[in-house]
C-alpha cells in the first residue's frame, strides 16, 4: 500500500475534522481567488473600452470624473464645452477622427447619449465585433430617434416602433416626465456586447439640442427676451489621434489652448488602480492569506493530534518494515491531500463569487467580466497557499519520524 493511499486512509477516518480544515483553507483561498481574478479582469475590462480612444476632451474639473461619466457612462459629467471646439478639433492636425457625445438625460435610469451616427462607424480597435452592431432595426438618422442597448431595451421593456420621453437627469425617477411633449422613437436595438453601451440609448445630438433649446425658449419668452444665436454645447469629444504616441504633446496643448481639459482614458485608468483599488487590493489579499496561515495552523494542529492518537499504528508500520522517511512522508502528503483539496475547494467558492459579483457589475456597469482568470499572480498565490500547508506538516510529520517502536509496541 503506497503513502499516498495510507495518508487518504487516515484522512477519510478522521472525515469531520479533515473537511472543517478544508473549507477553512478554501475560505482563505476563496477569497484570494476572488479578489485576484476581479482586479483583473476589471482592470481588463476597463482597460479594453479605454483603449479605443486616445483622449477624451470635456469641461476642466476631474480627469477621472470625465472618463468615467463619457467613456463608461457611470459618473456624473464635469459639464459642458463648446460645439465649436469640437470643430476645432476636427480641423487638428493630429485628429484622424473626433465624436461628439452630449450626456444629461436618462429614460428608466439609462442615459440617453446624443452623439452622431459615424460613431457606429468607429473601429474598435482588436474588438471582434462592434458594439455599435444591430440585433434589428436601424441606426437613427434623424433627431428624436433613438438606438437602445440590449439591456437598456430589456429593462425598458421597449422594442422597435414604441415611442418614450426622456427625462433630465441621470437617475431614474428624477424629473420624470420633463419631456413628455417630444417622445423619442426606438428604430434599433444593438447586440449584447458586454460594454457600457448595453446600458445606454444612443441618438442623434440634435435631439438633445432640441428638447432643450425648446426649453430656454420657452423660459427665455417668459422673462421677455429670446437670444436664439447661441454656441451648443457638448458634454465631451472622443477623439482618436493618428498614433497614441502623439498624445503626449496633444494633450497638454489641449488643455493649454481649449477652454476645456483633456484626459488620455487608459492613463486615468491606470491611475485609478494604482492608487485607490491598489490599496484595497493588498489589504483584502492580507486578510485571504491571513485566513489561510491561520488554516495552516489548523491543519498542524489536526496532524499532531492525530498523530498522538496513531502511535501504536506508526510503530506496527515500523515493526512491518516501513522506514522513518515513509512514515514521515505519509503526514507530509496528509498535510499535502488537505491543503489541495483545500484550493480546489477555494478555486470553486472563488468562481462562485466572481461570477455572481460579475453579473451584478455587468448589471450596474455594463462590463462584462469573466468569473475564471489565470495570471501569474493567481497561480503564485495558490502556490503560496501549497507551501504554507505544506510547511505545516513538518511539525506533525517530525513528531511521527521520532516514533519510538519499541516503547509504543510495548503499550499494545
């Protein structure tokens, strides 16, 4: 009988307490495993719909605030900025393109995004499929049409053909009904493509430019004066540049020459990592590998017990023929069996949590992320966590080395 099945053996008749030592391994690598594999694929995710434009060009305030809000449609926009520096954008140089994309209303609690229809148009870069691609209908070509993303339109519970008013503001509930006199009118639905864009509804900037010239009129007629001569305004341009290398002497003139501030999407997000998710990273890593030392000790512990209580079974494996390097090999692979079975419970509870908080952040977001990740930092990890246990049975596996035949024969 090899070691492996002797050390199985003694596992499988000690059943409680060798699976509460399991899952406590499993909780502490369940966490780890969860914690690595949504940084990741965050960061992935993130990185992946930040890499298709160079710069985004917006009103002066947050970097950050102005990514977000115009590249990932999750914060509140800095404000607005002239229609003519988008032109004058367009005529740079260094711009092979520029899109313009004006955010403030919101229908059910997903935000209606003017923008002109050449962005459907947009190369996305390595990205396989657009996600300006249709499940049906048609693109807007005109003001007060409207194009949903696939979950904006299941949430909305609207399909080609049905009409609805937006309303201002980006939180559903808040302002509800401000334009119900100009209903837009759905003519496309896009495929699910796992982006912000799920979640928005796309459609020509002049409709927002209309429902709320509409209004200044009517507030401009009530306070006895209408100036219709008026620069429209944008929320931010998306601007694609011929290199990314070009933005770093792009950029900086931007913010020098323009009323306006510019952010490269990538950058921001890099920084985001590095300094506020970083942090949160490290500290619930301690705690994943904390659990996990402290699983170590369990499993010491369960092995020296253990061993105690098979004295007499050690020296019979003696008396038998077996030698002390087999016997002490025997807890080491005891203490190997837990610690695997350990991580693979781990790898499971892991999975389990990526995938159910990775349903509630494509739901919340848009994004889709993976619940199973291999890097480099996931498997050094997991093989920290088989060294750990590994090193825990030394203790156990010495006590069973120094096994005094003769003494514990004796005590038959």
């Amino acid at each position: 009988m090899s070691i492996w099945h002797i050390a199985w053996s003694y596992l499988w008749n000690r059943k409680l307490t060798t699976a509460m030592t399991i899952i406590s391994v499993g909780l502490g690598v369940g966490l780890i495993s969860t914690v690595e594999t949504l940084r990741e694929e965050t960061e992935r995710r993130f990185a992946e719909e930040g890499q298709a434009f160079d710069l985004v060009v917006g009103a002066k305030g947050n970097p950050l605030q102005l990514v977000l809000s115009t590249v990932y449609f999750i914060d509140t926009p800095t404000g607005n900025i002239n229609w003519s520096d988008y032109e004058r954008l367009l005529k740079e140089e260094e711009v092979k393109d520029a899109f313009p994309v004006s955010i403030g209303d919101n229908y059910a609690g997903y935000r209606i995004i003017g923008t002109e229809a050449k962005l459907f148009d947009f190369p996305w870069g390595s990205r396989e499929h657009s996600p300006f691609e249709l499940a049906e209908g048609n693109r807007f070509s005109k003001p007060m049409e409207a194009v949903l993303g696939a979950a904006a339109a299941e949430g909305a519970k609207l399909k080609i053909g049905d009409t609805f008013s937006g309303a201002h503001g980006l939180t559903a509930g808040f302002g509800a009904g401000d334009h119900a006199k100009t209903p837009y009118t759905v003519v496309g639905i896009l495929k699910r493509s796992g982006t912000p864009n799920d979640r928005a509804i796309f459609c020509d900037i002049r409709s927002t430019w209309m429902l709320h010239a509409h209004e200044d009129d009517e507030a401009d007629t009530h306070e006895g004066h209408n100036d219709a001569a008026h620069d429209p305004g944008v929320t931010a341009v998306l601007v694609k540049l011929y290199s990314p290398a070009l933005r770093f002497d792009f950029k900086p003139r931007v913010n020098k020459t323009y009323n306006a501030m510019a952010a490269v999407p990538v950058t921001v997000i890099q920084k985001l990592y590095e300094q506020v998710l970083g942090t949160a990273r490290m500290v619930l890593m301690a705690i994943g590998y904390l659990v996990v030392v402290i699983s170590a000790f369990s499993i010491m512990i369960g092995l020296y017990m253990s061993i105690l209580q098979r004295k007499r079974d050690l020296a019979v494996m003696r008396a038998l023929g077996a030698s002390r390097g087999e016997i002490f090999g025997s807890v080491i692979v005891e203490a190997f069996w837990v610690t695997v079975l350990g991580l693979g419970v781990g790898w499971l509870f892991g999975t389990v949590a990526c995938y159910v908080l990775g349903a509630q952040f494509a739901k919340r977001v848009g994004l889709y992320i993976s619940a199973v990740s291999v890097t480099p930092d996931l498997i050094t990890a997991y093989s920290a966590v088989v060294l750990v246990g590994l090193v825990a049975g030394i203790l156990p596996a010495w006590q069973a080395y120094r096994t005094d035949v003769a003494r514990d024969l004796a005590e038959l």
